[in-house]
C-alpha cells in the first residue's frame, strides 16, 4: 500500500497550498471585478450612444421638413426618428432608475442605475432638457396619424426649434456623462492590475520557493543516477546494433548505443518518441503500422513469436543528408523485444542493424535482370514504331529531358517560385508524353503519366520546398536512363539498315499514319470514332526541326479535339451529325515565307462558359475582369495553365497542360495561334510561324 511520508515533504505541501490559496483569491477577485468593468464598459458604450441618438433625432426631424410634401419619402426619417426617441428615452430612465433597454444589436439589456453623484446630477440635468423635448417629438408623431401636412406642420416647427435650443446643450450633458462612466471604469481598470501584479508577485515568489525544494531533492537524486548511468554508458558506446528502450508511450529511454547517432545521423535522441524518431524516414503510412505493432507487444495476451514476421520495419529504407547536402539511402532492420519487469511488460528493447550492403548486392543482381527485361521490351516498341520519328523522337526528348535537369537545380526562394518551376516542368513532360503516345511509344508514354501524376501531387502541396523535387530527380534520372538505352539501341540498328542521306532532312516522304492511330486510341477510349484527313505534309521537304514541331502541335491538338470538341457517338446521331468525325490537318507553305499548320474538327466548338468557370476556380482569372472579356478573348482562356474542361484526370486530358504546350511551341518560334469556334459546328487551330524560326532553331 503507497504510504505519503508527509514530514518529509511538509514545506513542498505547505507552499503548494498556498501558492493554490492565494492564486484563487486573486482569480475570485479578478472575476468579480471583470464583471463589473464589463458593466460599466456598456454602460460607457450606452451613454455614447444616448449622444449619436440626440443627433440623430434632430437630423430626423430636419429631413421629415425636407420631405413634408413627400408622403413616401418621410416615412423612412420618421421611422428614425420614432425608433430613436424611444431608444433615447428608454436609456435615459434606464440611467435614471435602472431598467430594461436595448444594447448595440438590439438585444433587451438591464441597465442599473448610475451611482455616482456627478453621474446622477448630469442624468438629472438631461432629463430636465429631454422631457420637453421628447413631449413635442410625441405630439409631432401623433400629429402625423391624424392630420394633413399642413396641420401637422406646426407640430414639427416646434419639435424642431426646441431640438435647436436644447439640442447641444443636451449633447455636452450625455458627453459629461459619458467620461464620467469611462473614469469610473478606468479606475476599477487600475486597482485589477494593483492586484493581479501583487498576486502574480506573490505567486511567482511562492513558485520559486517550490522550485528551490525541488533542485535540492534532484540533485541528490542526480548524484546516484549519474553512478548507474557511468556503468551503462561504457557498454552502449562499444556495441555495433543501435540499442534503445522503448516505454508503454513508445518514447526513447535515456539510455542507448553510441550507433543510433551514427545510424540516423542525429545528435539527440534519447527523450524522443518513436514516431519522432522515425518521422522523415519512414512513410506516414508504414510508420503508423509500426506504432501499432510496438503497442502489441506491450499486450501480454499477444505471442511475441507469432508477430514477429508482421514487423513492419524488418527492412526499410531512409535517406539521411550529408555535408555537402546530398542525400544518400540506407536500409535498415529492426528488431523488438520485450522486457519484463516481475509478470507486467515494462519496455521494449529495439535493435537497429544496417543492412545496406546487403540490399545493395540484391538490388544489383535483380537490376541485371530488369535491365534485360527493359532492352527486350524497348526494342519491340522500337520495332513496332514509326521508323522515320523515332530517331528525332529520342533526340528531341534528350534534349528536354536535359532542360527539366536545368530547371530541377534551379534554386528557388519562395512558394512561387518552386511552383514555376513545377509548372515549366509540366509543359516539357506533357509534350514529351504527347510525342511519345503518337509515336505509340507506350513505354515512355507511361512513364511521363506518373511524372505528370508526381507533379500533380506537388501542384496540391500548400507549400513547396527542395526536398519535395527529390522523387522528380530519380525519375527524370530513370526517364534518362530508358532514352539512352533507347539511343543506343536505334544506333545498332541504323547501322544494320543504313541508308545514305543527308543529315537534318528528311530525304524521304515521312509516314504521318501514326497521327491516325493516335486519333483511334484515343477516340476508342472515349466511345467516339474519327477520321484523320491529311493535306499538304507530304507536299515540301521538312527538315527535322519542322517535322517535330508538327508532330508534337498535332499530337496536342488531336488529343484535345477528340476529348473536348468530338461528341460521342449516340450524341452525334442526336445531332443529325455523322457517327464518325473527319478531323483535317492541313499544312501549308506561304508565298511570304510563313508555314500555316491547321487543325479542324466538326465538334461542338468551345464552351466559353466552362473555360471561364475553370480560369476562375484556378486562380488565373477573377470573377470580375472575366465579365469584361469578349468572345476572342475568352477562346484565350484555353492556353491557361491548369485550364482545363474535362472534370476528370486520365492518360488523354484533364490536368490543363496540352493547350499550354502549343502555346509555348508558338512562342518560341515567333509565330501566333488563331482560334475560329462555332457552336455544334466545330473548332479551328491554325498555328503560323515563320520558315525563319525554323532555320534560326536548327543554326543554334
């Protein structure tokens, strides 16, 4: 049985109960005395009032003669001036006497009556003023139920002359009184800080009492634990496993091995709780089923040996910062064990053990033969592919894959700026996904779904930091890897299959049937059916350069007018539309040296109303200056980042970005993009650009 050794602690139980005494006469006092400056601070409130009424029904008065021949026009003045008479009147006797009034939302409120005798002479003094003054108010409005302006008329001159003559010295009685309220106020304002100041003294004096008790307990304390901790320390700091204990609230005993430094890279450990411990390193998913698994073995009913293989953390990897800030990865495997203390479980023992090299010699074996795996898989798309793209496809997507690189180690300061950077980023994999799924490069396609899908991710974050473009470095890092080793394998195979040419131009027709099953893959996934007409891209020589810019502008506008000008094909038929759409692309050479690249669908056309919707749910566009837009400038919205019609995300559309990739293929090439709409007849994108761009881009 516990047994309280109460001479031992007597002067602890002493000032505890003092210290207890003298805050809960302070906080009774505190109490009584803020309900009483909260009174008197609407009584303050109150008598200011009693002032703005007194002007307020002298102001009526006035605009009800204003208004004498204007039946309707008055009876707004003397509803005011009805309502602030009777506000006036009902506080002035509140003040007198005490009683009911209303506060400053119109709510009943009791008023008492005020208690100092200056405070009664001044309501004194205003009553004298007011009952003449509220008589001819009251014979006025009485006046006005009854008869005609004319008869009322002389009613209302004498309210008025009265309201005149009384009317400022009326106003200086209730500002006297006023500031005799707010001196009344102040001054029980000034003796509650008297008294919180020397209670709280008084109370941090008795504290500190208490508080020198204590360090004189601790310290002889202190002094024997410190000869077991010695003993301790010399076996923690010499075993290679990270050691530690964990107590029934899972937090870090204060004894562990010298390793757990070395191990997590931290220079504090013992106290934390296991969470805190892990937080960072360990997904919040994994880590809360950890928590948990450690909260099982503190159940005595639980088999220690039966759980053991459910261990969440049998191999997790961390990454830990070094010096130079990089980050590098780690595994590690921990271990649980209870300790028992008599029958009850008292802690578990943890044991940390790095595994990295391990795992470091799996993953190399198993990379062998994923990467085995991976030359087999491209080489079948690369076979399966356009021939004459694919080579320029690998180039161009090297080179963007060497901007995102440039635009990842660009340093960034703010929210903003991160979030430029995400969106820069977007454009360059959107385009690179579009080209790859025309190409039907469904390998790389792919791959470019999930950096879009981390980027959309990012996009969420309320704040960006450097850490959360980590995952983008990785995969744009294996991104790089699949496209060399796509390089390298086309090389082997050009070589097989050589043909003389001449570098940079296309010497042969280019086969554009890919754009066609670009069109059905995309068409088929929507219930939809198309027809891909083609004019004029077999009629010049195109360099590399054009043929890219054309391939990734058509993949873009193809994707976007099958999903959001296209309709199905039950809404075709409603239409009176045929079941299957023509999309025309149409390329064109001009005599002033301009290429005219066209895109045109028999769809529906824009829905205006939607763009600007989603220009303003997305922040690019407020709700008033889209009123001030015409049609020209509304079909613009489309080229918005995040603008987007579709309410769902998938492989063809809905994250915003395809529109924006045309946009900036446009920009850089010194050219403009046309939009005519019309609606339920379709929509028209004509790209122009002059054959300068084009050789200016090549010569650099």
């Amino acid at each position: 049985m516990f047994k309280l050794d109460v001479g031992k602690y007597r002067g602890i139980i002493i000032s505890v109960a003092l210290f207890l005494l003298l805050d809960s006469s302070v906080l009774v006092l505190n109490f009584v005395m803020s309900y009483q400056i909260s009174a008197d601070a609407a009584a303050v409130n109150l008598a200011g009032r009693q002032r703005m009424l007194s002007q307020r029904i002298m102001k009526s008065l006035l605009d009800i003669q204003y208004t004498i021949d204007n039946v309707d026009e008055r009876q707004r003045p003397l509803q005011e001036l009805a309502t602030a008479t009777t506000l006036f009147d009902t506080t002035l006797l509140a003040f007198e006497n005490g009683g009911q009034t209303r506060d400053a939302n119109g709510l009943p409120y009791y008023l008492p009556q005020v208690s100092s005798i200056t405070a009664q002479e001044l309501v004194a003094q205003g009553g004298a003023l007011w009952r003449p003054f509220h008589d001819a108010i009251e014979t006025f409005l009485i006046e006005t139920n009854k008869r005609t302006n004319s008869q009322f008329a002389p009613a209302l001159t004498a309210a008025i002359a009265y309201g005149q003559a009384q009317n400022l010295p009326l106003l200086k009685l209730m500002n006297d009184l006023t500031i005799n309220l707010e001196s009344k106020a102040s001054a029980k304002a000034t003796r509650l800080r008297v008294i919180q100041t020397v209670g709280i003294s008084l109370a941090v004096l008795n504290f500190l009492i208490i508080l020198l008790h204590f360090l004189r307990q601790l310290k002889s304390s202190d002094q024997s634990v410190d000869s077991a901790r010695k003993e301790t320390q010399e076996i923690l700091s010499t075993v290679n496993e990270g050691l530690f204990l964990l107590d029934a609230n899972l937090i870090i005993g204060q004894q562990h091995s010298a390793k757990l430094f070395e191990i997590f890279g931290m220079s504090q450990i013992a106290g934390l709780s296991f969470e805190a411990l892990l937080k960072g390193f360990v997904a919040e998913k994994d880590l809360a089923t950890a928590n948990s698994f450690v909260k099982l073995l503190f159940k005595p009913t639980i088999n220690q040996n039966l759980i053991g293989e459910l261990n969440p953390l049998d191999q997790v990897e961390i990454h830990l910062p070094d010096s130079n800030g990089q980050y590098h990865s780690k595994f590690l495997k921990f271990n649980f064990s209870r300790v028992n203390d008599t029958r009850d479980i008292s802690h578990i023992l943890a044991t940390v053990i790095d595994i990295s090299r391990q795992v470091e010699l799996t993953k190399e074996l198993q990379q062998v033969r994923n990467q085995n795996e991976q030359q087999f898989e491209m080489l079948s798309t690369i076979v399966q592919a356009n021939g004459d793209l694919v080579p320029l496809f690998i180039n161009n997507s090297l080179a963007v894959m060497a901007r995102i690189n440039t635009i990842l180690k660009q340093k960034c300061r703010s929210h903003v700026q991160y979030m430029e950077k995400v969106h820069q980023i977007y454009r360059l994999i959107h385009g690179f996904k579009g080209e790859a799924s025309a190409l039907s490069l469904t390998l790389f396609s792919d791959y470019a779904h999930k950096f879009e899908d981390r980027l959309d991710q990012l996009r969420a974050l309320p704040k960006l930091t450097g850490n959360d473009f980590l995952s983008l470095a990785i995969m744009l890092n294996q991104l790089l890897k699949q496209l060399e080793s796509a390089d390298q394998l086309i090389h082997k195979l050009t070589k097989l299959v050589q043909e003389p040419g001449h570098p940079g131009q296309v010497v042969a027709p280019v086969h554009w049937d890919h754009l066609q099953q670009l069109a059905d893959d995309i068409a088929s996934r929507q219930n939809k059916s198309v027809d891909l007409v083609l004019t004029g891209l077999n009629d010049y020589p195109l360099s590399d350069s054009l043929v890219s810019i054309i391939n990734s502008t058509c993949s873009q506008l193809i994707r976007n007018a099958i999903t959001h000008g296209i309709e199905t094909i039950p809404n075709r038929i409603a239409l009176q539309k045929p079941e299957t759409s023509e999309l025309l692309i149409s390329l064109a050479h001009t005599r002033n040296g301009e290429w005219r690249l066209r895109v045109q669908d028999d769809g529906c056309g824009l829905d205006l109303e939607s763009l600007r919707e989603r220009a303003i749910a997305t922040g690019n566009l407020t709700e008033d200056a889209s009123e001030l837009l015409d049609h020209k400038q509304l079909m613009q919205l489309i080229f918005l980042p995040s603008v987007s019609t579709s309410n769902t995300i998938n492989i063809d559309a809905g994250r915003g970005v395809g529109m924006s990739v045309v946009s900036d293929i446009a920009r850089t090439l010194r050219g403009k993009v046309n939009i005519a709409s019309r609606t339920n007849r379709g929509c028209t994108f004509t790209l122009t650009f002059p054959n300068r761009a084009i050789l200016d881009a090549e010569a650099a």
